[in-house]
C-alpha cells in the first residue's frame, strides 16, 4: 500500500505537469491568449510550485510524508474542479497557481517518501517510481488527443476524479512517522544550507526543471506553428516525449547500480543538449516524433537521479534539502517561462527561437555536473 500510494501520487503529478501543454492550444483559442499570455499563466503555476516546495520540507520532516501527500494531492482535486469554471485570463492564471501549489507538495513528498524506502538504491527506486510520472504524462495529452476529442472540461474532471481517488488511497495508507534523525531542527539548518553541494545541486535542476516543464507547456505550440496538425502534436508529446521519459528510467534503472549518479546526470545532460537542439529544427511530424522520444529519453534519468544524489549527501533534514533543490527547479521554470514568452511575444511562429533556450540549459547543466564532481 505504501508503494501502490507514492505510485499513483506521482502518476498525478507527471498527468497535470502534462497538463497545461496539452489544454493551451484550446485555451489560447477561447480566450484569444497570446504567447506572453501564456508564458504568465506558466509563470503562475511555477511560482505555486515554488512556493509550496520551500516550504513544505520541514512539515514533511516533521509531520511525516502522509501529510504532505494528503494536503497536496486535496489542492490538486480542488483546482481541477475549479478549472472548467475559469472565465478568462485572471481565473485561469489563478487556477494554474493553486494547481501549482498542489504538484508541488506532492511531488516532494512523494520523493522523500521513495527516498526513505530503500536508502542503498535511491537511484534505482527514485528512477523506476518516477517512471509513473512520464505514464501521467503520456496519459494526458494521449487521452485528450485520442479519446476526448480535445474537449478540456471533461480532461479537468477525469483527472480530478483520479486525484480524488488517489486522496482517497494516501488517506488509508499507513505511513512511517518522521524520526529524530529526519526531523527538521531550525539550529542545525546551517548544517544543509551551509554546504556547497546543496546549492550546485539546486542549481543543477534549476537549468533540468526550466528545460523539462518547457517542453511539457511548449512544444505542441511550437509543433502546430511549423504545420503540424494539433492531434499528431499532442501525440508526439505523449506518445514521444512522455515515452521517452518512461523508456529511459525503465533503462537507467539497473544502469545506476553500478554506474554513479554523477557519471549518468552527466551523460544524460550531454544527450540532452544534442537532442533538444535537433528536435527544433524539424517540420516532418515522423522525424519530430523520434527527437523528441530521444530528448525524452536523455532528460529521463536527471530529475530523480539528482534527488537520490541530495539523499545521499543529505540523511538528515532530507525533505528539508529536497524541497530547496526542487524549489529551484520550479524557480529555472518561471524565469525560463517568461523568457520564452517575451522572445516569442505575440507570433507562435517564434517559438522556435525561444526554444532554443533548451539547449542552452543542458550545456550549462553539463559545467554545473563537473563542479559537482569536485565537491562530492
């Protein structure tokens, strides 16, 4: 039950960071949003991600991971419902920050709690539980594209339906109390925040997460403005990128017991650079497909991977570190949203430019990975 619990927390998770991705092009539609609009409404679900992921580590430490998952995944539920009501631009940015708050609890919580379950495999467990995050992800814009006819109100009610149930679960399930050694104590924070390898590592996903978010809210946007029709765009986004995400952690899994963290992130921030670079310079929506699934594929290993490396580095005061890493991460997405929003500004056209920030980040990703060999 314990595991069957942070599964379907993150399968939440990885379905409503697909989300804003797959309902953009129909909102931007209904409501007339232009890009800039729509980088702001990214910009409000990052900051809700932000705001609930640095604050959330110490209840997590000191309340427990049920805790965190049961309040997460309540936001989530009412958000959902809240969603279909939207009347225009303010409600839905609004929606987005409260979706926002809610991923970000559990997708924390949900870590931390994978992270305790066994401490000599992080990298292993943490790949493989969130391989149920790129079959949220799949799942999504799969759903929308192929059995919702892209109807958006009945996609906010499904997941919503599933979030409720998945409450449900994390409800019922018992979980293991925080222990002296976990919990947050406010005179030994220096401890964690004093380390170099903590701010390497946040810095670290803060160029993963802004590269990763990116392509969930933007690609089906970029696909449809070089030709693609918005169906086969949201299918390469589910049945590419999504399952390349999958693929990949399925893959690495086993890769990580004998290889370390540091060497995978490493490779895979290579992979990530060439890929990303090469998926946006196509108009053929088959060899979109395949570049896409290979970025999925590289970017795969880098967000649980990181998280096993701040358990390890960090035993105590773990959902403490944790939430500040992935607290960064969200921050990489909000600048990195407004940065695409601004270059793209009213022409989806130009989104192929903005973009190109992806590339950029994994590079960047690869200089902050060698600096963390020399600290751990």
């Amino acid at each position: 039950m314990l595991i069957l619990a942070a599964i379907l927390a993150i399968f939440v998770y990885g379905m409503i960071a697909a989300m804003l991705g797959t309902i953009l092009p129909d909102l931007s539609t209904r409501f007339s949003l232009t890009p800039r609009q729509n980088g702001t409404i990214a910009l409000c679900q990052a900051l809700g991600l932000i705001i609930a992921s640095v604050s959330v580590g110490p209840l997590i430490d000191n309340e427990g991971k049920k805790a965190g998952l049961v309040l997460g995944l309540a936001v989530i539920t009412l958000a959902l419902v809240l969603l279909p009501r939207s009347n225009g631009f303010g409600a839905i940015a609004t929606h987005l920050l409260l979706l926002g708050l809610g991923g970000g609890i559990i997708v924390t919580a949900a870590n931390a709690l994978g992270s305790d379950v066994t401490p000599d495999r992080r990298g292993t467990t943490l790949n493989l539980l969130n391989l149920f995050f790129g079959l949220g992800g799949l799942a999504t814009p799969f759903i929308s594209a192929n059995l919702l006819a892209r109807n958006s109100v009945r996609l906010y009610y499904l997941v919503a339906a599933l979030a409720g149930a998945t409450l449900i679960v994390n409800i019922a399930t018992p979980m293991p109390q925080p222990t002296g050694a976990q919990s947050f104590v406010f005179s030994q924070i220096g401890d964690v925040v004093g380390r170099p390898a903590l701010w390497l590592l946040a810095l670290f996903l803060f160029f993963y997460v802004a590269s990763e978010v990116s392509v969930w809210n933007w690609l089906v946007r970029h696909l449809i403005a070089q030709g693609i029709p918005e169906s086969r765009a949201l299918n390469v986004l589910s049945l590419g990128f999504a399952l390349g995400l999958l693929a990949g952690r399925v893959g690495v899994a086993p890769v990580l017991i004998s290889v370390s963290a540091l060497t995978v992130t490493l490779a895979a921030s290579v992979a990530m650079a060439i890929t990303t670079y090469l998926m946006l310079q196509t108009r053929d929506p088959k060899i979109a497909w395949l570049l896409v699934f290979l970025a999925g594929v590289s970017m795969a290993p880098v967000f649980p991977t990181t998280l096993a490396i701040v358990g390890d580095v960090f035993p105590r005061m773990t959902g403490t570190a944790m939430g500040i890493v992935i607290t960064s991460g969200w921050i990489g997405l909000a600048v990195s949203s407004r940065i695409i929003g601004s270059i793209a500004g009213g022409e989806p056209k130009r989104l192929k430019k903005a973009l190109l920030i992806l590339p950029a980040m994994a590079l960047l990703m690869i200089a902050v990975n060698l600096a963390l060999h020399l600290v751990i």
